[in-house]
C-alpha cells in the first residue's frame, strides 16, 4: 500500500473509533510507531482535526466527518460474500438489519461497483452442510442479545438445559456471544445460578430485556473464551490422529465443535469444544484404532464403556 492510500485509510480507521491508539495502527498496517507519527501529522497539516492524548490514542474531533467513501471493487466483493454468511448464519432479526445496511451501502457505490456486486452474486453461495442441521432458528433474539450487551440490561429467560431435560427461568447478565461449529452460544453472568454460564441460544425459549441494570464490570469475551471449555455445557478435548485419518473426518469434525489442529511429530493434533461427551464418544470409535486421547480422562471412560458394551453384545450374537 502506498503512502497516500495508507494515510486515507488511517483516516477512515480514526472516524470507526472514539479513541485509536497509535499501536493498533501500527499493527494493522505493519509499520513502525514513528511512521505512525508522521502520517498523523500529515493528517493534521492537512488540516485534519486530529487530537492526540498522550498515553491514550489519537482522535478527530467531534462534527468532523469525511465525505462518503467509495468502495474499491474487492471491498464491495468482501461485503457481498459476508452478506451471504449473515444469510445462512445467523437469525432473520439479524439478516433483516445486514439487508437493509447492504442497501445503504450500495447506494454509495459507484455504478461500476454496484454491477460488479450484481454479476458475482451468483458466484458466491453458502450451502448447507449434510452433517448439520437443516433446521435454522428464525428467532435466535440475537440482536436483542447484543442491544442488552449495550444498554448493559439484564435479560430474563426461559433456557431447555439439554442435560436435566428441564426449562428453568433465570435473570442473566449478557457478556458477548460467539458462533462455533453450527450454533451461537452466549457467555452470560447466571444471576440463578451465581456464577458464570453458557448458553446455547436456540436452547433458549423465551428472551425478554428487562428494566434492571447491571453495573459488574465482567471479563471480555476473549478472555472468558479462554476459560470457556470449563463451563459444565461445554467440554475441552484433545486428541491425537495418525494423518491419514484427516481426509476422512471432513466437515464432520466442525460438527463436533473442532476448534484448531497442529502437527505433533507424525500425527495431527486436534482441539475441540464439545457439548455432549457422550455424543463424541460416540464418533471417535468411528476412527479410534488409529488415534489417541489426550484429554480428558473422561472420555477415555466413556469410549472404553462403548467398546466394552459393543463386546459384550458381538459375545451375545456368537453365542
């Protein structure tokens, strides 16, 4: 990226943000902190209201904005394929909101741009997985979700709890929401159950915004991801594969809530965060001889049981 281009761009980066620090800037662009400085201050000579705080980050004073920026060719590509993902991915509350933004964003395209959207539409496409549901949850109250995260309100609820085959009514306090293998989870403070949980959202019945706040400052969600696998809904598993089995488990590990892979010597090492011990179990008999488990013992427990009750009923059949 050339100079000129960098600099509008840390312009349009300035108007996303209250506060951008120098660092993030930095970051993104792969630049030292005293090129930062420079384009900056070419910012400002250019007459560019920027305010910079020490040790806080670099603003634009507030009632100045740019005027409406056009969108190159591969960014107006980028939006398409995201408005494709939100269509399949998410709630029709959410799909409703990205359509009619996607709407204002190609009114400010130039005519080149919205027909260059026009002709890759059909080359773009989201297909279902016959590994995952086909039933999509129309009212998975995601963007009630994210506006109590923002008015920080508390929410009551109605949640099926898959493990006791029982719906309880609690209060929660809503600390983010994050997409892993086919479905959307909540991170929530459990004013029932006085500690942190997490929810899956189509398990929840019922949703409402309630009138009470809530001023706890709880973890972010990246850092509570972190500690999410010991949540009792949601379980962290390790296993090993020899390499050949890769190309056999094919989308079906996502299903299973597969999360990363590293090369471990001769075999392949995968993490997942699953819901159902019992469930993966299940599936790790399908490719067990040749693979281990890392963790946890408790699903050593469980295949061992599988392969015990398969045993005893191959001995009753021979018999």
């Amino acid at each position: 990226m050339n100079r000129i281009d960098r600099v509008t761009a840390i312009l349009i980066q300035l108007q996303s943000k209250k506060v951008v620090k120098a660092q993030e800037i930095a970051d993104r662009f792969n630049i030292s902190l005293r090129t930062v400085y420079r384009d900056i201050k070419t910012l400002d000579e250019a007459g560019i209201p920027v305010i910079g705080e020490a040790g806080i980050g670099f603003s634009i004073m507030e009632g100045y904005r740019l005027p409406p920026v056009m969108f190159s060719q591969e960014e107006a590509t980028a939006m398409l394929t995201a408005e494709k993902l939100v269509d399949k991915l998410t709630d029709a509350s959410t799909r409703e909101m990205y359509t009619a933004a996607m709407y204002k964003i190609r009114a400010v395209l130039r005519h080149a741009e919205r027909d260059h959207l026009e002709n890759m539409g059909p080359h773009i496409e989201v297909v279902e997985s016959p590994y995952f549901s086909k039933s999509k949850n129309e009212t998975a109250y995601l963007q009630n979700i994210l506006k109590a995260i923002s008015q920080r309100s508390v929410l009551n609820i109605d949640y099926f709890a898959e493990h006791s085959q029982q719906t309880s009514n609690r209060n929660i306090e809503p600390v983010g929401i994050f997409f892993m293998g086919r479905n959307w989870y909540l991170i929530a403070w459990c004013c029932l159950r006085n500690d942190y949980r997490t929810f899956r959202i189509e398990n929840i019945r019922y949703l409402s915004i309630t009138a009470i706040s809530f001023s706890t400052t709880h973890p972010s969600l990246q850092s509570f991801l972190t500690k999410v696998s010991e949540e009792k809904e949601l379980h962290n598993i390790v296993i090993r594969v020899e390499k050949e089995v890769m190309r056999w488990l094919g989308e079906q590990k996502f299903y299973h809530g597969f999360v990363s892979q590293q090369e471990i010597g001769d075999k392949t090492e995968l993490r997942f965060l699953t819901a159902s011990l019992t469930g993966f179990a299940r599936w790790f008999l399908l490719f067990g001889d040749m693979a281990e488990i890392v963790k946890p013992a408790e699903l050593v427990s469980l295949v061992r049981q599988n392969l015990v009750s398969i045993k005893t009923r191959l001995d009753g059949k021979s018999n």
